[in-house]
C-alpha cells in the first residue's frame, strides 16, 4: 500500500481465496456453491464438517450477530472435528488468508464479520463428553461449544445432587452441609442468548456475578487451544503462561479455545440470600453512593443498574405508582451485604435511610422494598429484555437498537456526565435521546461500572433511507467514541473490545500489532526482534479493513493520530460494517 508519497508501510498480504480453496479441495474439502441455500442433505456430520460453503447470501446473512454489524463471508466453515479445524488453520496460515471464529454469535461488535472466511465453530466437539464434573475439586471440563445457560444450571445441578448423595450416606455429618458450588461467569446476554463457552473466554466476560467472582479468566484452570500455525498445546499458568494470558481475552486472534479446565465458585446458602429492588425518580442521586459502593468495596453476588430518563418501562413501572422511576438497583446477596449496599446507597440520598425491613420513607428520595426470589428473578429477566427490545415510550413507532457506546467500564461517579452527554449529542444527529440503559455494578471486582448503551433508530427512517442513517450512525458513534476516549478516558467495548474496536483503539501501537499477525515477516518489517511462536496472530479481517481504509484517506497508521484522521476512519469503519459492503477484489470461482 503506497500513499501518495508517503514511506511505505506494511500491510497483510492477503493471499488468494481460490488458492485457500484448492489446497482444502487437495486435503477431501468439498466446494459448496450456490444456489442461495443449500439443499436438504443427508451427508453425515464429518462431511458437513468438510463443506466450503462459498458465496452463500442466504447463510452468511442468517449468521449475523445481534450487533447489526457485519459483512457477509465469501467461504463459510463449519469443522466438526479437530482434524478438519487444522486443516482450515494451516492452509489458512499457509496462504495468508485472514480467519474469523465465531460461537454463539451473541457479539455486540461484529467480531466475527468478515469479507473473507468464516470459521464457524458451532458445531465442532473436542471431547467425548461435552461437560465432566470432578466432584472432588469441583471443577468442570468442557468443549467450547457448550452453552453458558446449560452451565449454569448444570453446576446447580451437580451441587445439589453431590451434597444429597453426601446427606443421605451420613445425614447427622456435618458433611451434609457442604458449600454449593456454581458456575463463576454469567452473563446477562446468556439467559436470552446462546453464549457458548469459547467465546466466553476468548473475550474474557464475566456478567451479573463479576462484583464477587471477577472475569472468567479468574477460574480458568487450564486450556486446550489451537494456535496460528495449527498446533494444538495444553496451557495453564504454569505451563505457557504467556499464551494462556494472550488466549483468555486475546478476541481469538492468538488461538482458538478448544475446550476448558474451569473452577467453580463457591455459592452462599439458597435459605441466607436476600433481594432487594432500590429506586428513586432522580438518576443524579444515586451516583455518589454507587461510587462509594466501589470505594467501600462491597461487592454483592449480583447487583445491576438500570436507568431510562423518561421512566423504565415494563414491571419496573409498577414498582412504585407514585413515582416516575427514572433508575433502579436490584442487589442479591446475603442480607448483611445486601443491608450495608442498601444503607449507602440510601445515605445518598436527600432524606436518610429507610429502615432494615425494607419499606420506604414517603419524605426520602431513594426508595427500596425487599423482594422475593421469584419476584427478583421477574426483575431480572425484564432487565435482560431491555438490552434487545425495540419498544419505545411512543407507542406509534418502533426502534432498532444499533451499537455505539456499549461496555462503557467506568468509575460510578462518571455514569451521570457519561449518560446525559450522550443523550445530549445524539438527538443533533437526528436520534431520540435513550430510552432505556442498563449496567454491571462493581465490576470485576471494583474496577467499576460497565454501561450499556444502543443507539434507537427509528425503523420506518431506516427502511426509507438506509444509506442516509448508516451514515448518521457511524458519524455519532465516531464522535461520541473519540470524546469518551478523550475526555472521560473510557474505552467503549470496555476490555474485551472485537472486531473493528480493537484496531481502532490500538491505532497508535499498530506497529507491534502489525508484527504479531505478520508471522513470516515482510517487507519494511523490522524482524532482528522478532517475537516468540506464541505471539503469532491470526491475519485478522478486522486489521486489513483497517489499513486500507487508512490508505483510502492517505492515512499513515504509523504515526500519531489526530482527531480527524481518528475520527474518520471510525466512521468509515462503522459504515462498512453496517452496510455489510466490501469490495475484497477477489473473485471466487
């Protein structure tokens, strides 16, 4: 990529689609090609895990995640062994063709888009059990295709069942009282979503237990992976740690999570747990107590925040009729923990604190009632309802929710400033201020609170002027990312930022990035200091996008950024994720 003058840069070298194909052909691939859809088969699984579905609308459309932001795939692969996942990633390595991975396709980001191949891990089993218990060391050894919901019920269940065979051998031991264990990440998107095991650790979560237990990268034990070069290594913290730090979190580009060794965490008592909703009519008040919640470091079993500046719709409506309930905190832990969260939150507020039984002073601004677990788990699963629900407050029109400002990791104290500068900068673009956002207290362990917030786009616009509002999307997300970048130091999509994100938040380390993924070296690449096999990297779609956009506004990605240059490439970025239009410049026989 020569710019106009400029000293050359590196770039990927992508190789050839056709040749990638080939060489599969070569090794019992099959080419499936179009018509749109493919015909009902009965191949068996281990043939479908050899398909090369290439330019296939229909499917790469259907594999969307639920960020809105993708481009379809010129080949589709599902392996369904280990054998056929190696065969892909050598060649792959081999021919210099960027890979992407995909799970559950739960992404916010569009992790997995791609103009090139789609490596769709599904369907692909590495163990002959897909889930073992050791009841011994409560553990648990998984396939990465596992489902996070089926986890988390599964540790319920193995729980409860060792602890009934231990009572019913010796009922009088105090053995029968033996501490249940669950599963240590559970995100929200999970109970509506299918999370899958790989992606959960590939991207480091954590969810709506992180206040107590931390990321996922807390509990891991060890790992099975497949690297770049199509080995396959057993790592764990004592035995390659530098490739386990880089795996756990690392968006799949330093490997692919084959299958888990993860501990389980101790669960308080079911009969010790209290629930508690806390709420008011003023989101202002409540932000100097949620950060003296992190300061204090209480960190309950699970507490989310919800907040909708117009009133939070739904069951969340009916808490209080007297009232316009603009935030609300529900807290689940044991009631000592749950009291002390409740007691500062109230402090904040104008008027005291209500007393330990729950009910509200009518004269204090923050309110809270205790509820039931089957009240709680309501609450909670409305909560998760409004991270994808398309209602608004006006009941003639309907919305999409399009990413923009999601995972904001921030302290408390920032919410408010964080919130209302979003509400104010979106509607000068045309969009009504947010109806609904939701977020993780304390977390990970008191790093802070993790907000989540989508753009509504009204869809009747949208289908009239889908170009128009694309545009209009990507310029407000790239003008709100760089202020939060710059004037509140947050990085949205938090750590565990996919796709376009990533590269764009590294624009001024693209260097070593460029290093990494180039694992045979190029031209105008400086290799006396090359690194270690463990830091090879997948060739990354996200990447190549991202230089030649760079290149198409004579950008050198080399030097220091300046706001416009960020700024422009954010855009361009977004709309060509949106648009799902990319010219790769190959064509596929």
């Amino acid at each position: 990529m020569a710019l106009n003058g400029m000293e050359k840069w590196p770039d990927p070298h992508v190789g050839s689609l056709n040749c990638f194909i080939n060489e599969l052909l070569n090794r019992g691939f099959v080419k499936k090609a179009p018509p749109l859809s493919l015909p009902t088969s009965e191949s068996s699984p281990d043939e479908k895990g050899r398909w090369l579905i290439v330019n296939n609308a229909i499917l790469g459309y259907t594999l969307r995640d639920c960020s809105f932001l993708n481009i379809s795939p010129a080949i589709i692969c599902q392996p369904r062994t280990i054998p056929q996942l190696q065969d892909i990633v050598t060649v792959a390595h081999q021919e210099r063709i960027p890979l992407t991975f995909a799970g559950g396709k739960t992404g916010l980001s569009g992790g997995f888009a791609t103009p090139y191949v789609l490596v769709d891990l599904e369907f692909l089993q590495t163990l002959d059990k897909p889930v073992t218990y050791d009841m011994e060391n409560h553990s648990i050894h998984v396939d990465q295709n596992v489902l996070v919901s089926y986890l988390i019920r599964y540790a319920e269940m193995v729980s409860e069942s060792s602890q009934s065979s231990v009572s019913s051998e010796s009922p009088e031991s105090p053995e029968s009282h033996e501490t249940q264990y669950m599963f240590p990440s559970q995100p929200a998107s999970a109970l509506k979503l299918p999370v899958r095991v790989g992606g959960l650790i590939s991207t480091n979560a954590s969810g709506i237990v992180a206040g107590k237990f931390g990321p996922i990268a807390v509990w891991i034990i060890d790992l099975q992976v497949m690297t770049p070069t199509g080995e396959i290594r057993n790592v764990s913290k004592s035995q390659d740690p530098i490739l386990m730090d880089k795996v756990i979190g690392g968006m799949g580009y330093y490997g692919i999570i084959l299958n888990a060794h993860i501990q389980l965490a101790p669960a308080p008592p079911s009969e010790n747990l209290a629930h508690i909703i806390l709420y008011g009519q003023d989101y202002h008040e409540v932000f100097a107590g949620l950060q003296e919640i992190q300061n204090q470091e209480v960190f309950p079993l699970n507490s989310e925040f919800i907040i909708g500046p117009e009133g939070i719709p739904g069951i969340f409506s009916t808490i209080d009729t007297s009232i316009k309930v603009t935030w609300a905190i529900l807290v689940k832990d044991t009631k000592p923990i749950v009291d002390t969260f409740s007691a500062i939150i109230h402090s904040s507020g104008s008027s005291g604190s209500s007393g330990s039984s729950g009910s509200s002073d009518p004269n204090n601004s923050v309110k809270s009632r205790f509820l039931s677990t089957a009240e709680y788990k309501d609450f909670m699963d409305e909560r998760a309802a409004l991270a994808i629900q398309t209602k608004s407050n006006d009941p003639t029109k309907e919305y999409i929710r399009f990413p923009g400002f999601e995972d904001l990791l921030m302290p408390p104290a920032t919410l408010g400033p964080v919130f209302d500068h979003i509400n104010r900068l979106i509607p000068t673009f045309g969009f009504p201020s947010i109806f609904v956002g939701y977020g993780h207290l304390n977390f990970r362990q008191g790093q802070g609170l993790l907000l989540h917030i989508r753009i509504p786009v009204d869809i009747a616009q949208y289908a009239a002027d889908p170009v128009g509002m694309q545009t209009k999307i990507a310029k407000v997300t790239a003008e709100m990312n760089y202020i939060l970048e710059q004037e509140y130091h947050i990085r949205p999509k938090a750590e565990h930022s996919t796709g376009m994100f990533y590269f764009w938040h590294h624009r001024n380390q693209i260097h070593p990035i460029l290093k990494r993924s180039l694992s045979d070296g190029v031209e105008g690449v400086d290799n006396q200091d090359s690194i270690g096999e463990t830091d090879k990297m997948f060739l990354s779609p996200h990447l190549v996008i991202f230089l030649q956009i760079c290149a198409d506004f004579q950008i050198d990605p080399t030097q220091t950024w300046n706001a416009k240059h960020s700024k422009q490439v954010l855009e361009r970025l977004m709309i060509v994720y949106l648009s799902g239009k990319w010219d790769i410049k190959q064509k596929i026989i």
